[in-house]
C-alpha cells in the first residue's frame, strides 16, 4: 500500500510539474504575441515619407537593457536576446542598448537612385537564385556571380511565412568604410555618383539575367563619392523598390542594425544605430503585398544598386572601399535557431561582384567556417575598382 501511494504521489507531482510547465510555454507564446503585435502598432509616428513610420520616444531616463519586452516593443528597441543561449548577441545588444543616447529626429532623404528601374518579375518573385556559371565545389556553399552583389546569403528553402522556420530576426556590426574613386582612374568620371551599401538583409536574392542581387527588407550603412573625390555616408533603411537616408555616419565608426520580419504584408521593423557618435532610431517600412515576406533567405551584403543606373544593365558604379568588416552577423528563426554567415551547408551561396561585363571581380568576401570569429565575420574587400579602374560603367 505504501509503494502505491507513493507511486500515486509521484505521478500527480509530474502531472502538476507538466501542467505548470504547458502554462508557461502558453504564457511565453502568448507574451510573444503581444510583443509582435505591439512592434506593429505602435510604430504609428509618421515620418515625412508615407511608407515609413516610427516610434514615440521613450520617456526621460528610460534603459533599454533592463526595460521589459514589452517596453522595449513600444519604443521600437530590439527583443532582450537569451544571455544564457546567446551570450554573444546578448554582449552586442547590450552594448548596443547602452550606446543609445541620441534619439535622431530628423528627415528621411530617398537616395538619388532609387533602384525603381528594376522590379522583379510578375511571377518570379524568390524565384530559385541563380548566378553565372562557375566551378562548383564538391561539398559545401554554392559560388555564385552577379553584377551587383558581393557577400553571403542563407536559404532556408521555405515557400512561404512560417512563424516558427522562417527568418525573422538578423542583426551584424558593420564598419563604415572610406568610399574614394578608383586610384587610377584613367576611364574618367563615368557617372555622377558612385556607391557602396553595406546590409542586413532578409528576402534578397540573386536572379534575373544577368543575374543580380536585389535587397528586400534591409538596413546598413550608404557611402557615396562623387566625380570630385567628395564622400557623404550614411546609415539607411530600404526595400527592394528603394532605400532611404537615415542620420549621417563617419568613416571609422561602427554601426549596428538589427531587422525584424512579421511576414506576409506586415511591415518590417529596422533599429538602426551609429555606436560611435550614440545616434539611432527604429523603423517600420511597408511591405508591397505582391512582395510579402516569406523569411526565407538572410543577407550579409556589399551591393551598387541596380538597376537604374548609367551601366548597360543599369548598374551604379562602385564606390572603391577597400575593405568593410560585418561582425557578429547572425540571423535567427521564429524557433529560436541561430544561423551564421560562416556558414558550410549547401544552401549556403557566397556571392562575388563582377563589373558589368562579368569578365572582372570587382568586390570579394572572405568567409570563414570555424569558432565565433568564423562563424559571425565577414571581410569584403574591393578589388578591380580599386586598383585597376574598373568601377564599372
């Protein structure tokens, strides 16, 4: 009798230990929920383009690193990431959230090309990507070239928004680089302004042909030099049909941005943040229905807009740049699972930029494979446009 009443014990305690635990994976799934909702909700201040709307400012001696989720998601800062499950992002936003000091309230400024000459095709739209031929390896990620894009892009395969294996979440520290014209530069000036945009990205993708990369939802950093050597930069936010001028930003400082998809029609959320000069602010940007968010591909990119540029393609010229740092790039599912750009599956694409011919590399990443620095960085360096002239057209 005593051995059954014990076992009678032991059983309603696991009841109740499984009873307790399903109500707290209900209430974390329902906290969740309302954060997701309020990130869409309260980003209802307009700025001065009706696409993009943000936040109201905090109030005085609010802090973002000990503010609730809730907080957090009325004010438009980035979810507290797990500092158990990822001491690592958890470092970055801290820091991050501790730098934030300089609400920008400033005018949106829609960059000179827009990259409206090119919409994806009617029915093409996360089309598989596709790349100029190369020497494939064994194992391991796909190379691909296109006239647009040089970085890496991971593809998780989904068709369509899935709340738990869709990418919804991607963050990076990018340096700002010095964007001057090529050293020899004996073709002349061949268009008024040349670029070099540094983004996180999700839902960008190479296609077309020639084959090209196009963002979608994304956020970085915007160098432009102009036929004088005279350089501006700036952080931005964009989608595929435009990118926008946030606060400017100085060669030398490092810059965080941190995106969030909804999917489907719902906006994406953009923080963006100058950690050397404090400055930053958050961001929705509406999402075209006819490109609704499917969370299928996160990008790490160096890309020259396309395709309403001067280049038989449309291409913009590239900006020389030398070299651009993304570190700590990671993106993560709506289960939690994290993916890094050093990153060896197949579905893996590591993307180099060619000039506009396709016969010249003008824009190349390093990427590696192994411990955090392998897994998190990526090194863009500028090749041809830097040493040979060839900052195509």
């Amino acid at each position: 009798m005593t051995t059954q009443t014990n076992i009678s014990r032991k059983l309603a305690v696991l009841a109740a230990m499984g009873s307790l635990l399903l109500s707290f994976s209900t209430l974390a799934l329902a906290e969740s929920d309302a954060v997701r909702t309020i990130y869409l909700s309260a980003a209802n201040v307009p700025t001065n383009l009706a696409n993009i709307h943000t936040y109201a400012d905090p109030p005085k001696g609010f802090n973002p690193v000990t503010a609730t989720d809730i907080e957090l998601a009325t004010y438009g800062f980035p979810q507290r990431p797990d500092k158990q499950a990822d001491p690592g992002h958890y470092a970055m936003w801290e820091r991050a959230m501790t730098a934030a000091k300089i609400r920008w309230h400033g005018d949106l400024k829609p960059a000179t090309s827009s990259g409206r000459g090119m919409m994806i095709p009617a029915g093409s739209s996360h089309a598989q990507p596709v790349g100029q031929a190369q020497v494939q390896p064994q194992t391991g990620p796909i190379q691909l070239s296109n006239i647009s894009g040089s970085g890496v892009v991971l593809d998780n395969g989904v068709k369509k928004w899935n709340n738990k294996t869709s990418f919804n979440d991607i963050w990076t520290e990018i340096s700002v680089p010095v964007a001057q014209l090529p050293f020899d530069n004996t073709t002349g000036c061949t268009a008024p302004d040349y670029f070099s945009l540094s983004l996180a990205g999700i839902d960008g993708e190479v296609f077309g042909g020639p084959p090209f990369f196009l963002p979608q939802e994304n956020a970085g950093v915007l160098s432009s030099v102009d036929c004088s050597n005279s350089a501006v930069y700036w952080a931005y936010v964009g989608w595929e049909d435009g990118w926008n001028k946030v606060f400017q930003v100085n060669p030398g400082d490092v810059f965080y941005t941190e995106l969030h998809a909804f999917g489907g029609c719902n906006d994406g959320s953009a923080f963006v943040e100058d950690l050397t000069t404090l400055t930053y602010n958050s961001y929705t940007i509406s999402n075209p229905c006819n490109l609704s968010q499917i969370g299928r591909f996160a990008n790490w990119i160096v890309w020259r807009p396309c395709c309403d540029g001067p280049g038989p393609d449309g291409a913009w010229p590239l900006a020389n740049t030398i070299g651009i740092s993304f570190e700590g790039a990671t993106v993560m599912n709506g289960s939690g699972k994290l993916s890094y750009p050093g990153s060896q599956a197949a579905s893996t694409e590591i993307l180099t930029m060619t000039d506009d011919a396709g016969d010249q590399s003008i824009e190349i990443v390093s990427q590696g494979s192994a411990g955090f620095q392998g897994q998190h960085s990526l090194f863009l360096q500028t090749t041809g446009c830097a040493f040979t002239g060839g900052c195509t057209p």
